[in-house]
C-alpha cells in the first residue's frame, strides 16, 4: 500500500519529533560533572567553621524560604508559588532520614551552586542557584559546616510539589538548568572591582544575597536577564512577586536609588525604613526581618556602595521637581472640584499630612518617592487595598502598620486616589484606572492579601 502525501508528511513530523524528543531526553540525562570543592583545611577550628557557615546562611537567607510559616528553622515544607503550580522547600536540616545528613560537602556544594539534587535529578530554580554559583568555596565549606554541626535535625518527611502533570516531570529543568544557570562556568572575579568594599558589595548582592531573583526582570524563558552588571537590566526592576513589583534598584533619580544616599540604604535593609522611604510588603519585608538587619555594618555599607555604583537603567519615564502647590491647595480646602484630593483628605491625610512628609521617620514621605513613582502603578494600588506593615526590627521593634482601604473604597475612586498621589507634591507618573485596580482586587483576592502574605512571611 502506498502513503498518500499527507499520510507522509505525518510520518515525517512523527519521526522528526521522535528524534528530537530523544535528543533533548539524552541532553536532559547526560549527567553533568562538577569541579570537586576541596574539603575544609584540617587545621580550622570546627566552632569557628560553624559559627562563619552561620552568619553566610544569614546572607543568602536559607530560613526565608525553608521554613514553614509556624514550622521548625530549615525544616522545609513552606508553599513557593510559581507559574506552574505550588512547589515545597525541603527539610534541609542534618536529619539523615528526612533531610540532608547524608549529603556530603560535595552533594552539597552541587545542590547549592548547580541545583543538582542528591540523585542526580535538577532542582526547580525557585532554589536561587543561578545567583548561589557566584558563592566562593570558602563560603560553601563554612555553609555546610554550620547546616551539619550548627543546625538542630528535625526528623520532618518532605511534603510532594504541587504541580500538575507534564509540567511536573523534572528533566526538562536540567535543559534549562544546562541553558541558563552558569555552575562553574562564570564564578565571581573579584579583580573586576575596584576596592574592596565595592567588590563585596557586588559578591553580596549577586550571590548570596541574590537580590536579582526578585529585582532582575525575567525573559520569557524565565532566567534573569543579567546575573551582573554587565547588563543594565541588572536590578532594574523584577517582576510580581506576591503581587508585589520589586523596585528598580539603579542610579535612576525618580523610580531608582539615585535620589537615596548610602546611608539610606543601610537604614533600610537595617530597619525596614529610611528618612523618608519605608519598605511595603511582605517579599522585602522578609528579607529584612530575616536576612539584612542581621548583617554587619561593614557589609551592609558594601552593599549600598555596590548599588549606589550602578548607572540609571534610563527606562523609567515618571519625573519629579519638589512642589507645594498641592500642599497649598489641600491647606486651603479649594478641592471641592478635585475628587483625588478629598478622598486623599478623608483617608490619607491624617497620617502623610498635606504636604505629604509628614514626620517621616514614623510616616514614609509621598514626594519623589520610587514606589509611588514606579512605571507600574500596582505595589501603589495594592498598597491602598490591602495596607502594609512595617517589619519589627530589633533596632526598631515596634511594627507599623498602614491600614487597607480595599472595604471602603470603590475601584473608580482608588484610581482617582492613585493618579492623585502619583501627580502631586511634584510627582509626575502616568495615572491609573479603575481596569488597573480591578485587576489587582482580583489577585489579591477576597482576604485583601492576606494568603499572599502569609505565603512569604512566617
Ligand atoms: C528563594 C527560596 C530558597 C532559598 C533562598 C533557598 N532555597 Fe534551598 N530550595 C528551595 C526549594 C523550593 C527547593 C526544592 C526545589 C525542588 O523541589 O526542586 C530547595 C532545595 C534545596 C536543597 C536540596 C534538598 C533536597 O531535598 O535534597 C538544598 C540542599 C537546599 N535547598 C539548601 C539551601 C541552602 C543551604 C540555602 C541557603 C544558602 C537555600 N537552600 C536557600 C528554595 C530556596
Ligand atoms: C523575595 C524577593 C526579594 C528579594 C530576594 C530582595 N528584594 Fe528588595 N524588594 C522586593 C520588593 C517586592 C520590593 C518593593 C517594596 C517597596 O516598593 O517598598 C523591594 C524593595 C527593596 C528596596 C526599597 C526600594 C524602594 O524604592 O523602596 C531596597 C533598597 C531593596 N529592596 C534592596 C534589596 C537588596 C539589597 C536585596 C538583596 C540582599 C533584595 N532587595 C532582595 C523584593 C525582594
Ligand atoms: C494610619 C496611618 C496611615 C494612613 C491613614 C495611611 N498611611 Fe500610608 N503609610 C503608613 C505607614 C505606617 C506606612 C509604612 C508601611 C510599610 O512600610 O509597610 C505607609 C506607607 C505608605 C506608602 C509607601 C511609601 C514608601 O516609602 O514606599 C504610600 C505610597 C502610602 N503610604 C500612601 C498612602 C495613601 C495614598 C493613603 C490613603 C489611602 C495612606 N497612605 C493612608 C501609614 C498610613
């Protein structure tokens, strides 16, 4: 019996497909070898090695996303929400039944800066190893020091991802894993910087700190577009996490850190808050209540030098010139024709006062402020629906909070009130509408946030 043309054409797709499907199969598969990291120096102190292992886990914060809200430090087992479904951290405490005392400095070192599991199956990026690869050995070694000897074993079985067939098949992560994460391909070279500080800056921020997995936007593929600075959509901005945006962290003026000194920096990763900028929702909030506020000053001043040295990303299209004609017409009660004024009246006013300053160390100031001069208007409307806390910090341990207003204001008059803040006192952003709203009402859902929120704060 002969084919008919389409009958063929079929047969060849079959086939093409087959060929490429095993091609990508055996690409998955081929196990990918690691440079082995040399065991720590006999001659260091054990207490010493922990005790350094301790305070790296603090700066690549570990206990953020492997602990469950209420759960056990590093016992894993807290919900990480992802495109594609919920997936679980695991019990990364030394439990050798359920966590990982069997893993040796080796296994260790490939899950942390390869994300290669155990048995040789790819961990989901959602564990930050493409940022983590920068790690030096010395960090690594001290890492499982302290995960071995430092860390108390809960004997806690890890919870199964949440994620639907097909997308739950694992291998085709170890081609995105063999695509995009860098291993052993790019580590940190410290002589790129000049100085010290500046170079420890940039060893923080990218490695174990990895504030790009938030602040970095992603391609389409889902990789950060820059692990470093050698591409400027380094940190300028990251996607929704929790439904908040991750601020533009460059040397742009309005939406960036350009307006923000050093010491701005440090008071902020330190405490949440600054003269007059305040940290909102709970993704950043975490990151200070558990990783920054725990750093050394020596470190956080790296860290602002590090930031303060990126240029402007240049996208941002919001501008700013320091006004008080909305402070003269709210002061003089001429906004009887101006909807956004009197809802700002009836609901802000009390505590960011007229001229939107109010006493700033206790109230964030509203004037040329990144997070209501954001290209994206929806950490602002998120914000105003849902409300914020501030993070008690052990230097500032009382928490503020900012009450929502999603119960009391329709989606028509949050968008008059966010196009309001968002132009005056000098503040100059596209305004937003009531579809903008709407939209982020839905995603945070009927609890006003609060499941988001509790996802990422413990
Ligand atoms: C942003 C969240 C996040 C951070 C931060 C994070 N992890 Fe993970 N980690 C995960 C997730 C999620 C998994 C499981 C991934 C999977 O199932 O593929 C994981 C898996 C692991 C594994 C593999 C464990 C196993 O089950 O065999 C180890 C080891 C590990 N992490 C150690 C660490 C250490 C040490 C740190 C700090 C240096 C850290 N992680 C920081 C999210 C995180
Ligand atoms: C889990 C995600 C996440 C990680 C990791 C993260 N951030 Fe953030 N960060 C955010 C979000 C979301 C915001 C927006 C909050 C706001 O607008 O106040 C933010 C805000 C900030 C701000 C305030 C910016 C502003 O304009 O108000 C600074 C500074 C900052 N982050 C620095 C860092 C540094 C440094 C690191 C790495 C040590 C880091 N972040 C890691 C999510 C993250
Ligand atoms: C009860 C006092 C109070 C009221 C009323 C209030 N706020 Fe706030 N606002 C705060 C506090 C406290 C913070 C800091 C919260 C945090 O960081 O989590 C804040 C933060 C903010 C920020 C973020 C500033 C930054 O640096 O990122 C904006 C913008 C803002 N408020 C706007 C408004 C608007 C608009 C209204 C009216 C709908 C309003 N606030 C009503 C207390 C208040």
């Amino acid at each position: 019996m002969t084919m008919t043309p389409t009958k063929k054409a079929i047969a060849a797709v079959v086939a093409i497909g087959a060929v490429v499907f095993a091609g990508a199969l055996a690409y998955a598969l081929t196990p990918t070898a690691t440079r082995a990291i040399a065991p720590a120096d006999a001659a260091v102190d054990r207490a010493q090695l922990v005790e350094a292992g301790r305070y790296v886990a603090i700066t690549a914060d570990c206990v953020a996303c492997h602990t469950a809200p209420g759960g056990k430090s590093f016992a894993g087992g807290r919900a990480i929400q992802s495109p594609i479904g919920n997936m679980f951290s695991t019990n990364i405490t030394p439990d050798k039944a359920t966590g990982i005392g069997n893993y040796t400095l080796d296994a260790f070192d490939r899950a942390i800066r390869h994300g290669i599991r155990q048995d040789g199956a790819t961990l989901y990026p959602a564990m930050p190893y493409p940022s983590y690869a920068k790690m030096r050995d010395q960090d690594v070694r001290a890492l499982y020091a302290y995960f071995m000897h430092g860390v108390a074993p809960v004997h806690q079985a890890n919870r199964g991802n949440a994620i639907a067939w097909p997308l739950s098949i694992r291998w085709p992560v170890a081609i995105w894993r063999k695509q995009f994460a860098p291993g052993d391909a790019a580590p940190f070279q410290v002589s790129k910087y000049q100085g010290e500080l500046l170079a420890r800056g940039a060893y923080l921020v990218q490695g174990p700190g990895h504030c790009g997995t938030c602040h970095t936007p992603r391609a389409a593929t889902q990789q950060e577009l820059a692990l470093d600075e050698s591409g400027k959509e380094f940190l300028a901005g990251g996607p929704l996490i929790d439904g908040w945006r991750a601020a533009n962290l460059r040397g742009d003026q309005v939406d960036g850190l350009g307006n923000w000194t050093e010491q701005d920096i440090v008071d902020t990763l330190r405490t949440g808050r600054n003269r007059s900028n305040a940290v909102v929702g709970a993704p950043m909030n975490d990151v200070v209540a558990h990783s920054t506020q725990w750093m050394n000053d020596g470190d956080l001043k790296a860290i602002a030098t590090y930031l303060k040295w990126l240029p402007a990303h240049g996208g941002g299209k919001a501008t700013f010139a320091a006004s008080d004609d909305t402070a003269r017409l709210l002061k003089a009660g001429n906004d009887r024709d101006n909807r956004g004024a009197q809802l700002y009246l009836d609901n802000c006013n009390a505590c960011h006062r007229s001229d939107g300053k109010s006493n700033a160390i206790t109230f964030p100031a509203l004037p040329g402020n990144p997070t209501v001069l954001a290209d994206d208007p929806t950490s602002l409307i998120r914000l105003i629906l849902a409300g914020s806390r501030l993070p008690s910090t052990q230097e500032r341990p009382s928490d503020l909070a900012m009450p929502g207003f999603g119960w009391r204001l329709s989606d028509d008059e949050t968008a008059e009130l966010v196009t309001f803040v968002r132009n005056s006192w000098g503040n100059h952003a596209r305004g937003a509408s009531a579809a903008d709203v709407a939209r982020v009402r839905k995603a945070i859902g009927k609890d006003g946030g609060k499941e988001l929120d509790q996802a990422s704060t413990h």
